[in-house]
C-alpha cells in the first residue's frame, strides 16, 4: 500500500503560512471566546442568584409572619431539584439552575421546619442573553479569522512573489543568461532597511555580476590566446611546409596541424560563449545530410535511416555536431560505429568502453578526457554548444550492450496542407 502523499502546492511557504494563521487566529479566537463566556455567564448566574436569593429572604419573613406565599414561592413545591432539597432539609440555603416545564429556572431554597421553603425565578432571558453572546463571539471570530487570513496572505504572497522572482532570476543564471539580475529596490538604497528577501536578492545579484565578470574574463583569455596563436601557427605551417621530406618534417606538420585545429576549436568555443551566433536556418532532408557527413569523415561509419525526417536547421553547424560525434566515436570508442536515422533523432553509437561516469553525470568537460590522453576534450564540448544553437538536444547514454551511444534530437518540420482549390 503506498502512503498517502499530500498535493504538491500543501508545500508551499504560503500554504504553510495561511494555516499557521489560521490555527493561531482560531486558537487565540477560542481563548478570549471562552474567557468572555465564562466571565459573563459567572455574572448573569451571580446576578440571578442574589436576585432570587434575596426574593427568598423576602418568602421567608411572610412564612414565618404565618401569610400567605406568592405564587414563585412553595414548600417543598412540585418540579424542585432534589439536590436543593436535600441541602435545605439539613438547614442550609442554596440556589441551583434547573428546566421547569422547558424553561430556564434559577431555584433558591432554605429550611422551614424541617422542610424546603423555595423560590423560583425565570431564567430565560438570562440563558438567551448567553446565547447571543455565544452566537456574537463565534461570529466576529469567524469575521476576525476571515480579515486576518487574508491580510495574513496578502503580505505573505508579497514576500513569496519577491522570492519566486528571486528563483526565477538564479534558473535563468543557471541556464547562462548572465545578464539576469533581480534588481530588489530595497537593495539599492544603503539608508533603506532590508528584510531577509533583499538580503538574499542582493546576494545573488552580487554573485551573477562576480560570475559574469570571471565567465567573461575567462572567455576574452580564450579568444585573444587562439588569435595570437593563428599569426605564429601560420608562419610556423609555411616553414614546415620548406623542410626536407622524412620522419623529422612529417612529425612538425603533424603537430604543427593538431595545434592549428586546437586554437580553431578555441576560437570556436569562444564564439558560443559568446552567445552572439547566428543561426542560418533551411529545410533539409536528414538522411542524405547524414550519409553526406559520413562520406567527408571518411571513416567506416555504418549509416542507417530507419525513418527519414525533414528537418529545420542550420546545415553547416549539424554537419559539424555529427562530425564531431563521429570522430569522437572512432577516437575514443571501438568499431562498429553506426549511425543511425529515426525520424528527427540521430544517434551515434560504437561499441568501446562507453562515455566516463563524469561524462553521463555532468555533460563534456573541456580539457577532460579519460582515455589515455587522446584528444583535449573540446569536441563534444562544441558539439553540445552547436546543438544547443540551432535547437537540438544533444543526450550522451549507454547503448542497449555496451557501448557509447549520443542521441540528437532534432526539432522536425512540418509542412502545412495545400489549401483545398477555389470552386
């Protein structure tokens, strides 16, 4: 059986603040309710109690002066509280509340001869005041619970609105807008009192202006190393070319053209930190786009269109996501490498070892890599950052065996019915 779970909203600091509220305004409404009850029940019951007190006082003097007894009053007389009766037969006086008949009496009694000389008084009007009172206290405390809840809340959803706002600024950090501030007035003025909120959006503003400050720093390093790299890369690349043919020449432009595709994939990282791509969309047909990558990798890649898709993009960066893909397949994996067409999702999958744990977990890292030290670990990385450009979700798996399997998914495009011909 599985437990009972509440909604998802129950958890909510409005939730919890509006029953707070309302347990608090209810107890503290039945607390002075009940203190008001008591206090003015005691004074109705002592005020109809000396009244009948004193009538029988007045009962007794006409009993013992032998005249007759008014029509309230009687010796041990019909409907009596046995309880009173007892208490005046041992010689003592008393009052007690009881129904005579359905209606509200206040009975006092004393002795008269070894019996019960008592009194009656209507105590309806008394029992009915209480009521009323009753009715009165439930009601305002209803009314009262009603105006705090909703006070109570209005100033509870201001705060929760400034915190959701304040969540919603740090996903949009989380997500690379680094540009995204919270901008809590309260912050901006010092002379202004902050409460815990402000506190909270002015710490988080201070962190994305830091981040953004570094990120950027960071990313001005990258791309002014791989521009001053080009100039001496270029000329080192002519000289190369004049040295005499062997191993010795071979193995300088060998490195010299690693260290020319290293500060290209430099530039090109910078150029999607920057965020400032654009993105040359046009409708394609997936499955020859695929084969014709296939082809210029040059590789022994298996192609497979289960279901070809017409597909909105950009050519020239999914050409580089897929090549990407493939070279980082033969690279760090084993054959077979098959790439595969299922409608708008691609996958890439050899048969190696599979993707490191750090990989599965977090995404590519840039100058990470587990296998060996082939590689600086920058393709997957633009992979991922032109995926993201032109739309794609790029997701790094385990295949169904063993195996690294990278799935792309692409958004499809559909084309609009013909309209129906004029009659």
């Amino acid at each position: 059986m599985r437990p009972l779970r509440l909604p998802a909203w129950t958890a909510t600091l409005t939730w919890k603040a509006a029953v707070f509220i309302a347990v608090m305004c209810c107890a503290l409404a039945a607390l002075l309710g009940i203190l008001v009850h008591v206090s003015v029940t005691g004074q109705t019951v002592n005020d109809s109690r000396e009244k009948a007190l004193a009538r029988l006082t007045d009962v007794t003097r006409l009993y013992e002066a032998g005249e007759p007894l008014p029509r309230f009053a009687g010796v041990d007389p019909p409907g009596l509280p046995a309880s009173l009766h007892a208490l005046a037969v041992r010689g003592e006086r008393g009052t007690v509340v009881a129904d005579e008949q359905g209606r509200p009496t206040m009975w006092a009694a004393g002795p008269a001869d070894g019996r019960a000389l008592a009194v009656r008084v209507d105590y309806t009007q008394s029992a009915e005041t209480i009521d009323a009172l009753d009715r009165s206290i439930l009601g305002s405390s209803v009314l009262a619970i009603g105006a705090t809840l909703l006070v109570g809340a209005f100033a509870v959803t201001r705060v929760t609105r400034r915190l959701h706002l304040t969540a919603q600024v740090a996903r949009r950090i989380s997500a690379g807008d680094l540009d995204a501030r919270v901008d809590d007035p309260r912050t901006k003025d010092p002379s202004r009192p902050q409460d815990e909120v402000a506190t909270v959006s002015g710490a988080l503003d201070t962190m994305a202006s830091s981040l953004q400050s570094k990120l950027q720093s960071e990313q001005r390093f990258t791309a002014d190393v791989a521009h001053e790299l080009r100039t001496p890369l270029t000329g080192l690349s002519a000289a190369a070319e004049l040295l005499p043919e062997g191993r010795p020449s071979e193995l300088v432009r060998d490195r010299v053209r690693a260290m020319r595709g290293l500060t290209e994939d430099l530039l090109e990282i910078s150029r999607l930190d920057a965020r400032n791509e654009t993105v040359d969309l046009a409708v394609h047909e997936l499955g020859p786009l695929a084969e014709r990558v296939v082809r210029a990798s040059g590789t022994a890649t298996e192609v497979r269109v289960v279901r070809d898709a017409t597909v909105e993009t950009d050519r020239r960066r999914l050409e580089r996501v897929l090549g990407n893909l493939i070279a980082n397949a033969h690279k760090h994996g084993a054959p077979p490498v098959v790439l595969t067409v299922d409608g708008p999702v691609v996958s890439v999958r050899d048969h190696g070892p599979g993707y490191p744990a750090y990989l599965l977990e977090s995404g590519p890292q840039r100058f990470r890599t587990e296998s060996g030290g082939k590689g600086h670990g920058l393709g997957l990385t633009i992979a991922a950052g032109q995926a993201e450009v032109i739309g794609a979700e790029l997701v790094f798996t385990e295949g169904a065996g063993g195996g690294a399997e990278a799935l792309l998914r692409l958004p499809e495009y559909v084309h609009l019915a013909d309209p129906p011909p004029e009659d």
